[in-house]
C-alpha cells in the first residue's frame, strides 16, 4: 500500500482532476485487455504536462516507490496490470500529434496518441502509419513502443521497430534521452531497438517520431479454401518462396471461420478447413501480377476455392470476417484466452496436429487466427471462467502451447509481449546466461528495479522453481497445484 | 567455437575481432591481439519458403548471397562489400546497408536473432529465427552496428526478401536542390522507388518490381534509362565508383532526407534519397559536425583523414552514460574492440 505521505506528495504535483485515488476512481485501472488478470492500483496518475511526469518521476525515485507506465490499457500480456504499492502513470493525455512533415515521410507524437489517429491525420498527404495492431482504433503509440506492436501487415512492413525513427525518453534518473534521429541511423549503440517493446521496463517515452509511408495505389485480397489445414500451410510457403511478399497473409482454421462467418456474414466457405486470405498491394501493375502469381500457387497447392475480391466492398467483406474473428469467437464460450506464439512456417502441421491433440486432453475448444505470413499464431482458448478450475486449465493449456512453439524453434510472444502473463515461458525461451543479460540491461537503465517490476523478465529464481515442478514436452507433474 | 570462448575466457590483453579484415580501415582504433574468427562460417539453414536464413558469422557474404540469388532471393539491405572476403559478422558489426537501405530497411532491420560471446567468452542466444518475436529485449538488434564492442557475434539470423522480376535505372540532368526535392517527394508516391542518388549533376533512381510496373513507372517520372544500372548501382554499394577513388578524406553524413543542401565540399555523392551524403574533403571535423547536427545528423569520418579528431560523432553525456554501462555489462574487462567505437572503451 501506498503511503499517506507519497500522496499528500502526489497532490502536491498533479492538480486533482489529474490523481485517482478513491476507490470507486481507481478500480477501472485494475486490469489491461488481458482481464484474467487484475490488481486494483492504490493510485493513478494522470499528468497533462511533461513537469509533471518528471516530478512524479523524481518522487518516485526518491521515496523508491515503483511505477507501472500504462497507455491505452488494450495490452493483451498484462503489462500494465498494476503492482502493490505502485504509482501507476497513465500516459493518455499526452495526445497531441506535435508536427507533420509530408515532404520528409515523419510525424512528431505524443505518447498518447492513438495507433490509427496518426494514419488518419496524414491523409491529405496520401500518406499512412504502417503497424495496425487489431487494437489500432484505440491503442496508443506509446504503448506500441513499449510493446513493439505488430498487426497484419508485419511481413511486408515490419513491426513498430522498424517504422519509428527516434524516441524522446525520460530515465528514472531523470534524464532526458533523445534516441535516434530524424535520419535513418544515429551514433552509438542501436538504442532504439533495445527500447522498442521493453515493456516499460526502462524508460518512459515522451515524443515518438514515426516513418510515414505513401499509401499503396491499389491493394487486392484473395481468399481461398482449402480442405486440410496442411495444404493451406503449404500454400502460404509456395507463396513466399514464389517471389510474392504480400501486405498481408492471414490463415483461419475450421472453427474461426464457422465463428466468424455467423458473426460477420463474410461469405466464408463453410465446409472449408482452412481459408487463406492473401493482400497484395503496390501498384496497379504490380497487385495485377502478384495477383495472378497468387492465384496460380494456390491452385498448385490445392486449393478447393479461390475468389479475388471484385471490388472494394468485397475486399472489406473478406477482411471482416477475419477482423471480428475474435469477437466472432467470444461468442462461442463465456470466455477466451488468446496466444501468441509464433513458429516457423514450416512447424505449422505439427503445431496443429499437437494443439488439436492438447485440446482434447485439456477438453478445452481452440479456434485457430494466425498470422501465417510471419508464423504468428494467434489460438483462442475457450473457457468458462465461472466454473472453478477452468482458468487454470486454459492457462496450463496455453503455456503447453507457448513452449510446444519454442521446442519448434519459435517463441512465446510474436506480438503482445511478455508482461506478467507469459513470465514462466521466458524461463523455457532462454537460458540463465541470457535472463541474467536481461536483468543486466534493466539495471543500465534502473538499477533500483522501480519501473514496471516483475514483469516481462523472470527472477532466475522463479525459473528454477518453474524447472523444478515442470517438465517439457510431458504433463506436469502435480497439474493441481497452481502456478507462478 | 569453443577456442574462441577459451581465447576470450584467458586472455589478458584485448582482442580485436577480425575475419575477413575487408573493414580494417573502419573504426576509431585497431587494439589488441588479432582474434581470427573467419574459421567460424557456415550457412546453418535456409529455407526459402521461411524468408529466414541462418549463418555463422565468418560466413563469406558472397556465399550467402549467391545462394539466395539460386532461389531468387536477396539480403533487403544491400550491403556493400568491400572485399571479396568481407563476412556477414564484419557488415551486421558494422551496421552497413547499401542503396536499397531507404526504401528496404537496414541491416539491423532485416536482423531477427543473434549469438554472441560476450566479454567473458559466455555464449548468448538472442531473438531467433522467427520473423515476429517480443520476448525479452532486442539485445540482438543492438548488436548490430556495435562494432563488436558488446560480443563477438558468432551467428546470425536474418530475414530475407525475394529478389525483385527487374529492374531499371532512370537518370535526369538537375541540379541537387531539385534533386533532393525530388528525392523527397517520390519517396512519398507509391513508386516501386528501390534507390536513388545524386552526384555531379545528375539523379539516378532505381526502380524494382514487377516489368510492368517499371515500365509504367518510367512513364510517371520520364528520365533517360540507364543502360548499365546494375553496375552502376554496384560500384556505388562496393564504393568502386571513381566518386571514392582518391585519398582525399571520405566523410559519411547521415542526415534527415529532406535536409537542405550542406555546401560543405564540392565533391560530394548524395545517396539514399538524400539520407545518406558521402564527402570527400579537407574541411575540418569540426565545421562538418557542427553543420550536419544543425540539420539533425551526424557525421563519420569513414576512411582516411585524422582520427585523432574523432571518427564517430560524439554522444552527449547522458547518451554515453548508458553505453558506458551496457559496455560493461556485456564486456567488464573492456577486452573486445577496445577503443574502435569511442577511445573510452
């Protein structure tokens, strides 16, 4: 619990609008967009001005009190969730896009800014932001900093790391840290790339400068359907090994189409066991070639279906299916738990087959999104979180599957992050020597452990005791007992 | 492998990693005993359907690419080579992407995980082999461009891209403000754009895709085709082009693209939509740093010149804080490299 002191010391910083306290103000701030989780703060900070952040900073570090940064809160790996005892400083008010230059592809934007706000701010200048995490409506650039949030379109244009030019940062030290520049690479270590998706772990972010990219003159979706989930693996291969680097390569198993297409009336073929819908954009000439080439590997690969959309609203229909799939499948269970590995392509058979196999022995449903271009799965569990015992299976479950998706040489977090959720699999994905650099590099930046403890990198300790109760590729060994 | 680890664990004197020695001329100092580690190589995987290859970091860059040229695939950075013996451990170490760079990405960009032995001889595995991984901190990105200041990097992986169906390269007769300007604004059309650069009066784009798109393209911007691009462009990535030829000291500017002309030296080679701008000049380190930070850059004296003035651009001090404290994170002794990237270590 907080101390009166470090209150009375808060509001002697932040006008009162600008404090939550009470308990009925502070509650909504209990969780992220990972809900199974959630910790009621002792106070929320919410600063309009840079003064403020770095009073509430030097408070902070004064009294070592800890501080769990938070934008938008739509982070699905619980990397805001707040801490006993913490300042939890929320970031949303900084949401001011500061500066546009079309001529030289770059905006200036506060943290709070949302994802999708930037892209509609530069459309006059024919012009867009290119990561579109599915939160884009209302997640904010700060947090896809501090997450490195990727979207649909990764394999073609990357994730928030490639498409951020600098950063202005403040360091728990109070230092001012700009990180680097408006020209494509800066003095020194690559910084940028070490901040970029470390989960509030070192800094907070002031100002982002971020790529802008012209907009595509044409994009076109293929879809096609398949009628085993295998072939439609290995289409997604011949594609790229064809030459083609589609926007974007999106594949759905049998149970995501069905949820999807009673939700969104997309036209999805029913009967399918997997749909691939393929975007390609650039030119005209070029979406024209690429579409053909598309067309021609799917039909190699087997392809039961193959339908290019025909025009705009088409296009929109196939991509909404897929854009509600999870809504779509929050309706085929009170709740679901959504993951993140990913893998290599080539793994896709095997994970499938496995997960199918886990999903009988949990008796838990999974419904299959994953991003099939970049290898980043995205499998739904669905549970019921008001039967005892429920949640637990579901997240046993999905920690089978995080590490079942590092034994094929992937990882346990493409895009959402480690935060407080996938903590105990960090302990499978690297070994001592590396957590150990971890907890290092953290302590270049915060030696006193303040910004955003516990997450994103487990105690060696922890691991040990995870090692100990666990054992990889079987069961565990005492599947009652709850875990870290 | 393991001698290396053994070498770096029992040495008492630093150590100056080296494989192909194609970079020797790069860097602030050369320190140390010679760690040769150009027996390391190897390509350990590559699956062409994964856009993923994996290598040992001795590996000869000419043997990577030439494999990925069998299956119509390419490194997305470009990067020069200025021997044939230049590694891919040397160009990740030294960060270098060539003329595809703008519009592609960077080397650290196309960098999806890393293996490194660290000042101790620990061996560290970063990131991996996936196009799309969070977890933990990008320590494998960072690495890239560290000049081997952090680790020995020992293996790499790397995402690549399919090589484009053609290419063409266009030149217009304009001056350089026009050409910057021009630079600036194609960049923010969707043109299949693949590099651009200016020198002596005269822009030269490339332009990569689909034949149809080129062609459509050509007809948007005009310009006269060049009738030897490819080679054209190679020289400027290998620094063969007669632009680098002399002894006069070659300066690299990176810069905002949009930067106004710098009239610091009349001989000068504006690469990268205007990003990147190559000088070959007298001038002093000073006067060049003190104009290019104006616009927002920084400058590297890259070959040549005095040293003593500083080959990098200075940090400000609390930027070099946090690298003085990662150095010696990864590196306690401050055995690897020592003095290549700033004199302090």
């Amino acid at each position: 619990m907080i101390s009166s002191d470090i209150i009375r010391r808060l509001q002697a910083i932040l006008p009162p609008h600008c404090l939550l306290i009470a308990q009925e103000d502070v509650k909504p701030f209990e969780t992220d967009g990972l809900t199974a989780f959630r910790n009621t703060p002792d106070v929320v900070a919410l600063p309009e001005t840079e003064g403020q952040v770095k009073a509430v900073i030097a408070l902070c570090r004064e009294t070592q009190t800890p501080i769990v940064f938070r934008g938008a809160g739509t982070g699905v790996s619980g990397g805001a969730l707040p801490v006993d005892g913490a300042v939890l400083l929320a970031m949303t008010k900084f949401n001011r896009i500061l500066s546009i230059d079309p001529l030289a592809r770059i905006a200036r934007v506060q943290p709070g800014v949302r994802n999708l706000a930037i892209s509609e701010a530069v459309v006059p200048f024919n012009l867009y932001y290119a990561p579109d995490p599915s939160s884009q409506i209302a997640c904010t650039i700060g947090g896809n900093v501090a997450e490195n949030s990727g979207g649909v379109h990764c394999l073609k244009y990357g994730l928030t790391v490639h498409n951020i030019l600098s950063v202005r940062v403040l360091t728990i030290d109070g230092e001012e840290l700009v990180i680097g520049s408006e020209a494509l690479d800066a003095p020194g270590y690559d910084l940028l790339a070490l901040l970029t998706g470390s989960e509030g772990m070192l800094a907070v972010t002031l100002e982002i400068t971020v790529k802008l990219l012209p907009k595509p003159e044409r994009t076109q979706v293929v879809l096609a359907a398949f009628d085993e989930v295998e072939k439609g693996g290995s289409a997604v291969g011949a594609i790229i090994s064809g030459g083609v680097l589609p926007a974007g390569l999106e594949m759905m198993d049998k149970l995501a189409i069905e949820a999807a297409e009673a939700y969104a009336h997309a036209g999805y073929p029913l009967d399918a066991e997997a749909i691939l819908l393929v975007e390609v954009d650039g030119t005209q000439e070029e979406v024209s070639e690429d579409v053909m080439r598309v067309r021609e590997i799917l039909l190699a690969s087997g392809a039961t279906e193959i339908r290019t959309a025909k025009d705009d609203a088409e296009q929109k229909k196939f991509w909404a299916g897929r854009k509600a799939a999870f809504p779509a499948v929050g309706r085929l269970a009170p709740d679901y738990y959504c993951m993140d590995g990913t893998i290599p392509r080539k793994a896709l058979p095997a994970v499938l087959k496995r997960m199918a196999e886990l999903s009988t022995e949990y008796a838990l449903p999974v419904a299959n999104v994953f991003h099939a271009g970049d290898g980043n799965l995205h499998p739904l569990i669905l549970y019921d979180a008001n039967q005892p015992g429920e949640w637990e299976k579901a997240e046993h479950f999905g920690a089978d599957i995080l590490e079942m998706c590092v034994a094929h040489g992937g990882s346990i977090t493409g895009e959402h992050g480690v935060g407080i959720e996938k903590i105990s699999q960090m302990c499978v994905q690297f070994g001592n020597a590396e957590l150990q650099a971890f907890h290092g590099i953290k302590a270049c930046f915060d030696p006193d452990g303040l910004l955003n403890p516990g997450k994103a990198v487990p105690t060696l300790h922890r691991c040990a005791e995870y090692g100990a109760m666990h054992v990889r590729g079987g069961k565990l060994p005492f599947p009652e007992l709850p875990r870290f | 492998m393991q001698a290396l680890q053994e070498r770096i664990r029992t040495t008492q004197s630093p150590l100056r990693i080296r494989a192909g020695g194609t970079k020797d001329f790069y860097g602030q100092s050369l320190a140390g005993d010679i760690l040769d580690v150009s027996a390391h190589r190897g390509i350990v995987s590559y699956e062409p359907g994964e856009l993923v290859i994996t290598a040992k970091c001795g590996t000869p860059l000419a043997e990577i690419e030439t494999l990925l040229d069998e299956h119509g695939q390419m490194l997305g950075f470009e990067p020069p080579r200025f021997g044939a013996a230049s590694t891919l451990g040397g160009t990740l170490a030294c960060g270098f992407s060539g003329p595809r760079r703008p519009y592609s990405g960077s080397a650290r960009d196309f960098v999806l995980g890393m293996e490194i032995l660290d000042g101790t001889g620990q061996h560290l595995k970063f990131g991996g082999q996936v196009i799309k991984n969070v977890a933990g901190y990008d320590a494998s990105r960072l690495m890239a461009g560290a000049l081997g200041t952090l680790g020995v990097l020992v293996q790499a992986s790397l995402k690549v891209l399919p090589k484009p169906q053609s290419e063409l390269t266009l030149q217009f007769e304009m001056d350089e403000a026009t050409a910057l300007k021009h630079m600036n604004e194609w960049a923010g059309r969707p043109l299949p754009l693949s590099a651009s650069a200016w020198q002596s009066g005269v822009l030269s784009v490339r332009l990569s895709g689909a034949n149809t798109a080129i062609m459509q393209a050509h007809t948007k911007l005009g310009g006269e085709p060049h009738l030897h691009g490819a080679e054209f462009w190679q020289h400027l990535r290998n620094h063969q082009a007669a632009f680098f030829a002399d002894d006069t000291p070659l300066w690299r500017l990176s810069l905002p693209a949009s930067a106004p002309s710098l009239n610091l030296s009349s001989k000068q080679l504006i690469h990268w939509g205007g990003a990147e701008r190559w000088l070959k000049t007298d001038a002093a380190a000073a006067n060049i740093r003190a104009t290019v930070k104006a616009h927002g850059g920084h400058a590297t004296l890259f070959t040549g010149g005095n040293k003593s003035e500083g080959v990098f651009h200075p940090l400000p001090a609390a930027l070099m804080k946090y690298h003085a404290r990662l150095k010696k994170l990864f590196d306690p002794r401050g055995i690897l490299n020592r003095g290549r990237l700033y004199p302090d270590f």
